[in-house]
C-alpha cells in the first residue's frame, strides 16, 4: 500500500484495482471490532448491497484482514464536496441545490432499506467530476457501527452534526434530514453552520448549538425559497424538520426546475405528517422538548468537559460512480423511467372537466413524492403544485382555454415524469 490518508478512527489508502486497473480507496479501522459491532457493520454492507442499483449511493465491499481489523473499499473519487469548497470558495446556488438533492436521494434510498447514514457532512460528498459546471456526486461513509465505536462528533466534525446527535448521541433519519441542510449551508457558504470561534471553549460552542436559531445564509444571490428550506433543514428541534429525505429531495427538485411550490408543502388541507419514530437509534428515545433549561445545559457541558468526546471517521475518498443526472426543465420533454430491474413508471390518467376545475389522477409505485405541471395553451412557462404522495388533485382552469399537464415522481432512484396530456386527453404538442 501507499502512504495512508490518517484520520480518527481509520486510515485511507489509496489503491490500484489489480484487475482493472480502476483507482480504488481502501478503509482500515485503526483496530478490530468487537463482535457485535463487527457484525453490524456486515449487516449494514449487506444493506448497501442490495442498493447498488442507487446511482447516489458510493457502492463499497468490506473484509476482515488477518490482524481482525475491518477494511472497506470503494471507488475512487477526485475530490469531496468540503475539498471543492476549500479551493474554489462557495460554489453557484443551482450546482450546490443539485448537490443537496442527490444526497437527499442517497438518504431516501437507505432510509427505506432500513439504513441510518449517521454523520452527513461534506466530506464524505464526493465529487467526480469537479471541473464541469454541475459535477456529479455521490455520498458515501454510510452506516452507525463505526460510529457508535468512536463516539460523538468533536473538532471540526462538531460543527456539521445535529444538535441532538450532540446533545445525546441520536442519529437517525432526522439527523440526516439535518445532514441535507448541512451539505447545502456548506455549498452556499463554504463554513459549517456552527463553525469553531477562536477562543471559544467547544462546550460553549455546543451550548450555541444547542440554543441559537437555525443560521442565516449571507448571500444575496440565494432564492428566498432556498434560503426558507436551509433554515427549516437545520432547526434545532427534529419534529420540526421536513418529513423524510424523500420529500426535500422533491423540494430541491422544483427548486431546481426554476419555481418553488404554489403554496405551502405542508398546507392547511393536507397536515404536516409527524417525523415518526427513527429507523435507529442509538439510545432510547426521549420525551422531546423545544427548549433546554439552562442547569441541563450546565450539566450536559460538565459531563462534555469531563469524559470529552472522540472524534467520527472522518472518510475523504474518492470514487467513479455512474453519473448523476440534472433534472430536466418544466418545458422539457418527459423524461424516461429507471431503466432499473424494477422501473418506475408514472402513468398520468385523461384529465376530467368539471366547469372550471380540472380533475386530475395519476398512477406510480407507492412511496413518490409528486409535482403536478400545467401550462395554459399560448404559453411557454409551466406552473406547478406540490402534491406530496397523494395521487389525483383539483386545479382551476379558465372555460374555453387548453391546457398541458404532467406529473413528475421523486424516488431514490431520480424523477419520472408521466406523459405530457391536453383536456382532451391527447399528448402535448
């Protein structure tokens, strides 16, 4: 092996596929598992196998070496998100939202296998083609194993955690959902939400985690709908967050189609849905509570300054997956369903009229986060409303006039878009 990239809890070398000749990266943990955890780690590999097919996700194997210590390969990427960011500086709104949606993708596509990334952050968003002008991405480091082993986020890594990933350990789906915003905050500002202060002691810089509002973004050139969905991504109080990666990587979808919804995601005649019980976590769950009285902040910080805390695998690798498409524009063509074993297909029904209001439904697998297009003869923009996961809508239509609908599904394998249908049924010309 070559001289190893060192970090906290392992050492990164990089490598030659002797096959292939393909730039591999290889993972070895500083000292062997217990059991248990060992065996954890194997379920959680397993788990990610059977998502290779997730072109968002850095596909990876792993090994016990004869000294009982574990390795994990992967492909090799150029660089990370955080090593794009530190050269260039904040990079543009649309390619940082790109970004943001393919690591909502990844996390929606392990959340429903039942997998917990546990640590997003922007050093294990890799990039694979950093020189174009929307580079390809891929999230990789996944999996609660390793993490439970070394402990709670310190240095640098404390900054990019979830406040409640801080305050007692938890990750699960709703920490990642913070990771989203986390990825996207750093994209647009090039620091972490909470970045380190000179002279600030870390237990005073968790007690502002803790405590403070969400971050502002300060930056002119950032959309006020961006700039509501960072702020909602990075709230202190999980419940408060979106639902699920699944329905931000929808939200990031519209953003990056040049519109933001026409009303509210979360409207008055369709309730915001509880978070729900995580997928995993660490420790028992606790009564939640929006605020934090001051003597368990000062205990929680005593109990930080005595034990301290070790630092999370910090994984800068590098990889090739397939690439990452950019959704299409509203005035695109459908695009074509997952060519997956399982293809996703989205099948928008002949609209009905009533009057002045247009019945619409449509057909896709369980699980897609839908936005409804339409676009009024004459016209070349496209509106659009969020319809979440159901699957029919109502909208207002003018007498006499035609219109153009669409319906595009977000899943963790990208967006399928129906056909392109008239009033009467008939495809868009």
């Amino acid at each position: 092996m070559t001289a190893p990239l060192p970090g906290p809890a392992a050492a990164v070398y990089p490598q030659v596929d002797p096959g292939t000749g393909a730039p591999l990266m290889v993972k070895v943990f500083h000292r062997p598992f217990d059991p248990q955890t060992r065996a954890e780690l194997e379920q959680e590999q397993a788990t990610l196998a059977g998502l290779r097919h997730v072109r968002s996700i850095l596909p990876t194997t792993s090994e016990v070496l004869p000294d009982g210590r574990t390795a994990i390969r992967m492909p090799r990427c150029p660089q990370s998100l955080a090593q794009r960011v530190h050269v260039g500086g904040p990079i543009p709104v649309d390619e940082a939202v790109a970004i943001a949606e393919v690591t909502a993708l990844a996390l929606a596509a392990a959340h429903r296998a039942g997998l917990v990334h546990g640590g997003v952050h922007p050093h294990n968003v890799l990039l694979t083609a950093p020189t174009q002008a929307a580079p390809e991405a891929v999230l990789s480091d996944f999996g609660l194993a390793a993490r439970r082993t070394y402990g709670t986020p310190s240095g640098e890594h404390l900054g990019f955690a979830a406040p409640e990933t801080v305050r007692d350990g938890t990750r699960d789906q709703r920490s990642d959902v913070y990771g989203i915003g986390v990825v996207l905050y750093f994209a647009l500002t090039g620091k972490a939400p909470y970045p380190a202060v000179a002279g600030e002691p870390e237990a005073q810089r968790i007690l502002r985690m803790l405590s403070a509002d969400p971050p502002s973004l300060e930056r002119d050139d950032v959309p006020e709908p961006v700039q509501e969905l960072v702020t909602e991504l990075l709230t202190t109080d999980p419940q408060q967050r979106p639902d699920s990666a699944s329905a931000v990587a929808n939200r990031l979808t519209v953003l990056l189609a040049g519109g933001r919804p026409g009303s509210p995601v979360y409207r008055a005649d369709h309730p915001r849905r509880p978070a729900g019980a995580p997928v995993v976590v660490f420790k028992p769950e606790r009564p939640r509570r929006r605020r934090i009285s001051a003597g368990q902040i000062a205990a929680f910080v005593g109990v930080v300054l005595a034990v301290g805390a070790v630092a999370t695998a910090l994984l800068i690798s590098d990889d090739d997956p397939p690439a990452a498409q950019t959704p299409p524009s509203p005035s695109s063509e459908p695009t074509t369903p997952s060519t997956s074993a399982n293809p996703t297909v989205v099948r928008l029904d002949k609209p009905k009229v009533s009057g002045t209001v247009v019945e619409l439904s449509w057909h896709g697998p369980p699980g897609l986060d839908y936005v409804v297009w339409f676009r009024e003869e004459g016209r070349t923009t496209w509106e659009h409303r969020v319809a979440g996961q159901r699957q029919n809508m109502r909208l207002p239509i003018e007498r006499g006039r035609d219109y153009c609908f669409r319906v595009d599904g977000s899943n963790v394998d990208g967006k399928h878009s129906s056909r392109q249908l008239t009033l009467g049924g008939a495809p868009c010309e």
